[in-house]
C-alpha cells in the first residue's frame, strides 16, 4: 500500500541523518549524551561499568567493572597448581556444601602473602585471579641470584598499582644504610622515632634531638609508606590504610584480603604489645605490634556492583541453583527426615 511505502521512507531518511555518534556499538560504556540534565551528576556512571546492547537477554542486565589495565594473557605456569573440583562433597562422597558443581577448569594462583623476600620487586602485571575476588599483580625480584619462586611470585594488588611500578617488603626490619644521610639508622632507631613522635616534649634542651628524630621521621614514612610495601605494623603511624594483615609475627596475611576491602590503624599502646585496627566490619581489633601489613586498599572495589546478566554465569563459577525449603515438596521432606530419624535410632 502507498502509505506503507511512505512510511518505510521517511524511516529510512530518519536513519540515514542519524549520527554515527548517538548509535550505539554492540560492547560500549553505559553513557547519557542524549540527556538534558546536567552531564557532570553523570561522570560516575559512564566511565565506571560496562554495559552491553541486549541484542539477548543475557546482555540486557549484564555489567562489569572496567579494568582496561588487567592482563589478558594466561598466568605463570610456576606459580599455578591444578584445582580438583569436588562438587561440595566430602571423603565420604556426602554432599557437605551444597550449591556447588561444575564450573569452567580453573588453576589456583599461589599467591605470597608472607612477603618475606627483601629487596625491590617490579611489577610486570596485574592480573585476573578466579579463585578471589581482587586482583593479583605479578612482582619480578630485581636481585639478578633469584630463582624460581624467589625470582616471580603473585601478591593481591592493591588499589590503583600498576605494571612499572616497585614494591618493597620491610618485614624484617628497616636495613641500615636505607635512609639517605643515615648511614647508621636501624630498625631500633625506626622504632625509637615513631615513639618520639607520637610523644611531644616541651624541654628546651631536646630541640635539636626533636629535629633530627623529626627528619628521620620523615624521611623514613617517604621511603617506606607507599602502596604495596610491608612493614611492620609498629612502623605505620595511624590513620594509615591497610590490608593483608597477619595475627602471627611471622605469620601468612589473613585479615581484610577481599576486593575494596581496607583496614585502618587507630592508636598504638604507649607501653604495650599491641597497637589498634579498625577492620571493615568496624571492629577495633588488639593485634601484635610485631605483626605486619601491606599499605593500601585492596583492589577492583567495584567488584560487589557488577551483575552476571544471567544464571548461565553462575553455572560458569561453579555454582548451582538454590531452592528454597518452602518451595520443595512436602511429603518429600517428610520421607527425608523420617529415614534421618530411622538411622539416628539404629545407631542409638
């Protein structure tokens, strides 16, 4: 019919003076260029996440973190182990986990969170990790005698590290000759600053000791207090994020490791053991002054606002549907709980 035909013409003349900019690509940002609002309450959202056309409906609701910095490559092969799935069972072939099986074949990442290795590490990259939920950055030993693990290892990259940068671990104490202009400054010495400035004194007589423990002082956080390093949490003054915190002297990082996640220390005991830290639950936790820290946040914090879009992704991750009690058949239930009752009575 002539009006169909007018139609279908005035369309394609719409489509045709349309700009190449407003048409939007299979795989782009989320963006609001067409709004009249103000574009700046806008910035967040278009350069955060990435969404996609739904040209299916797996892609309608689908959102990911940008992280145009991670690695695409698979990972170090001296540094993986195999992961053998088990479905949530256990020796005995019971099902003690429920909601797990299948998944895509993963390699578990074999990551340090002792860093114990001194010396200057470059970081060549930062990588994806399917067993957590940071990221990882991959750290080279600069000492030319290093091997195999000592040489590459995998530590959690902290928020915003990137490849080029250098990481340095002080676990073991500050090692002489590190702060420029004193040659002869030791860990006693770090220790003996810190406490000089966390205590102020009002003689006159000590102004010129308060200046240098000052310098030192402040030569020394310079040096030390940069993203990634570890010290001892004796040396980190308050105020001061971290992550990766051990409870041991000499003891693996346990606490505040997931994605975004951060500590904080609080105070130190003038003349006690222990120093505080606010975990991220809020929690004010007593830890060993001996015990160490990385500096920093933990990295990808937007990873708790992404959406998998549908519920294939889940079964990608190994995780299998969950059906509520009260959605379940009754008199199933019912047969189930009379056998658990029969077993507990023959047993008894």
């Amino acid at each position: 019919m002539w009006w169909t035909t007018l139609m279908l013409s005035i369309f394609r003349s719409r489509l045709l003076t349309c700009s190449a900019a407003t048409l939007r690509s299979y795989a782009t940002e989320a963006s609001v260029a067409g709004n009249k609002l103000d574009q700046s309450s806008f910035a967040r959202a278009t350069a955060l996440f990435k969404t996609y056309k739904p040209v299916t409906p797996g892609l309608r609701h689908l959102k990911r973190p940008l992280n145009p910095h991670l690695y695409e490559g698979s990972p170090v092969r001296l540094l993986t182990i195999a992961k053998r799935k088990k479905g949530g069972r256990n020796n005995q072939g019971v099902i003690t986990v429920r909601h797990r099986g299948g998944g895509h074949r993963q390699r578990i990442r074999l990551v340090d969170f002792h860093r114990k290795e001194q010396g200057v590490h470059d970081v060549v990259r930062i990588e994806y990790d399917p067993g957590r939920s940071a990221h990882i950055a991959l750290l080279r030993n600069r000492d030319s005698n290093a091997e195999g693990t000592n040489k590459w290892s995998y530590i959690l990259a902290p928020e915003g590290i990137r490849a080029g940068d250098a990481v340095q671990s002080f676990r073991t104490g500050i090692p002489e000759g590190f702060i420029p202009g004193f040659d002869s400054f030791t860990e006693k010495d770090a220790e003996s600053t810190v406490a000089a400035a966390a205590e102020s004194t009002d003689a006159a007589e000590d102004e010129g000791s308060d200046a240098t423990h000052s310098l030192a002082l402040g030569l020394l956080r310079t040096l030390t207090l940069k993203t990634g390093n570890v010290l001892p949490l004796r040396l980190i003054p308050p105020g001061t994020l971290i992550h990766n915190i051990s409870l041991k002297p000499h003891g693996p990082g346990i606490l505040v490791r997931s994605a975004g996640s951060f500590g904080q220390i609080v105070a130190h005991e003038e003349s006690g053991r222990y120093c505080q830290v606010r975990l991220q639950s809020g929690e004010v936790r007593k830890i060993l002054k001996d015990c160490c820290a990385t500096i920093g946040k933990v990295s990808n914090p937007l990873w708790k606002h992404r959406s998998l879009g549908k519920a294939g992704r889940s079964r990608w991750l190994g995780i299998r549907p969950s059906v509520r009690g009260v959605a379940m058949n009754a008199y199933v239930c019912l047969i189930s709980r009379l056998v658990i009752a029969h077993i507990e009575t023959y047993i008894i």
